[in-house]
C-alpha cells in the first residue's frame, strides 16, 4: 500500500510545490489537488477560504492520505492555524498539515518557527519585500511572524491584484510583463529611497513569472524561491518523521474539482510531466 503526500491549492500554483518536492523527494509518490472550481482564493472572504481549505484537506484524507501540503499562500496565512488548532484534533488526530507560511519565515528569520524570540535571531536589518495575493497581504501573517522573530527584517508588502488568474489565463507575456512591472513599481515605491535586499513571490503561482519580476526588479535583488525552500522543509520533516514517508515509487496524480479539460495548457507548471487531471 502506497503512501502518498497530499498538496492541495486553490488553483495551479501548487503545481510549483509539486515540481520542487518532487524533485528533492524523486522515490515519493504525490496526490496533487486544484480547487479550480472555487478559486483562486486571493479575493475570497475569509470565512469562505476556511470552509474552502477546509473542504480540500478534508477530501484529500479520506482517501488515506495522511500528510497534506498546503500550497497555497492565502489560505496557509489566513486558515491554517484554525485548521489545525481546532478542526484536525476531533476529526483526525493522527494526520498533519504543513504550509508554506512557516518554512518562508523561518528562512527569512534564520529561526525554527517555536523560537519566536527575538533577541535569538542573527539576522541582520534588511528590507525585503513580498509579492502576494490582496487577502494575503491584508492577513498581516508575513510581517506580523517576520517581527517576533527578527525585528531588524523590515517587511515591505504589495499585493498584486489579479496576476492568479492573469497566469492561470495564460494570458500573453507582453501584457503579464507590464503587469509585473507596474507591482514592483508599487512595491520599490513604498521603500522611499531604501535599499530593497531581497524578495520572495508569496504566491505559489508567481514563480512561474519570476523571469519577469527579476527583469523588473533592480540588479542584485536576491529573490527566494518558496518551491525550494518548501521541499527543504518536507525533507527535514520526513526526516524527522518518517512514518509519513514513502519510497515505493515516485507516481503523481492530479485531480481537481473543475473541469479536467480546460486545465490542458498546465504543463508550463511542471516542465516535462504529463498533467493528467482527473475530477474528484
């Protein structure tokens, strides 16, 4: 009996998770599941992206998978600690959920994410900015955990309203160019002179652009890939917890609750994998 990891997103940026997990944990088999039909959730209110998250994780165990990945940044900031703290102990105690929230702030912090002490951080006073969806940047999640671990990081957020569905459109790159650049504009705007050190896209489907926020972003700017430091992560906790692992083969499945038919054009998000969806 295999035992596959779940990564579930609102849409097809977990497919960026995917690929990098995938890549680090080559024997692992995946289940990837895309809410296509209720996202994304960038815009959604934040009782909809509970029961939304909710709803996504909750299919995924019932069918025997007992370690998710929630690859998504809206719904990690905004649903996860209540999905965890309260729903997950009654209904399924022995399962766990990681995001991509906690392995973010940790690498900007230098710090486990318990140790939110922050006379413990090395790290010195930086600006870094985050790119992310609008519900995102209103949770406060990034800033709010950057500063109780490391006061000197200073983090600069823009949302970038749209650019989700611009990229799931797969809307032509002259016009996703102008759009990227009109963000960063935005973003080095709020600095008021500052250096910008380093950014991260808080979004699992912005690395897809991340070729046009460097071309937009001033020279040496350093940008985190979050699909790398997620699957460092999983590493370091399979490893730490290896009932959860599995090295039988490294198959991957994909389902989502939309039409599997107009996903076709998905193979941009995993270079060199067939993406064959099925509806769950």
């Amino acid at each position: 009996m295999t035992n596959p990891i779940g990564i579930c997103d609102s849409g097809s940026g977990g497919l960026t998770v995917l690929g990098a997990c995938a890549k680090a944990l080559p024997d692992q088999p995946f289940f990837y599941l895309g809410d296509h039909n209720r996202g994304p959730y960038g815009n959604r209110s934040e009782a909809e992206i509970l029961k939304f998250t909710t709803a996504m994780i909750e299919t995924l165990f019932g069918r025997g998978i007992r370690l998710v990945i929630l690859a998504c940044n809206t719904a990690s900031a905004i649903a996860l600690r209540e999905i965890q703290e309260e729903w997950l102990p009654g209904h399924y105690p022995d399962h766990r959920i990681l995001g991509v929230l906690v392995p973010m702030v940790e690498a900007l912090t230098g710090l486990d994410w318990d140790r939110n002490n922050p006379g413990l951080s090395s790290v010195p006073s930086k600006n870094v900015g985050v790119f992310a969806t609008h519900s995102t940047v209103e949770s406060g999640a990034y800033p709010h955990q950057v500063r109780l671990r490391a006061p000197k990081v200073q983090v600069i957020q823009q949302a970038c309203p749209g650019l989700v569905g611009a990229i799931e459109e797969n809307l032509a790159e002259d016009d996703l160019r102008d759009m990227v650049a009109s963000f960063c504009t935005k973003l080095m705007g709020q600095l008021i002179g500052e250096r910008l050190d380093a950014v991260f896209l808080g979004c699992t489907h912005y690395p897809l652009v991340e070729n046009l926020f460097r071309d937009a972003l001033p020279a040496g700017v350093e940008i985190l890939s979050q699909p790398d430091i997620v699957a460092a992560s999983l590493t370091a906790y399979l490893t730490r917890h290896p009932e959860f692992a599995d090295n039988s083969g490294g198959k991957l499945e994909f389902f989502t609750t939309g039409d599997p038919a107009a996903l076709s054009h998905l193979e941009q998000f995993l270079p060199g994998t067939k993406l064959d969806f099925k509806t769950l």
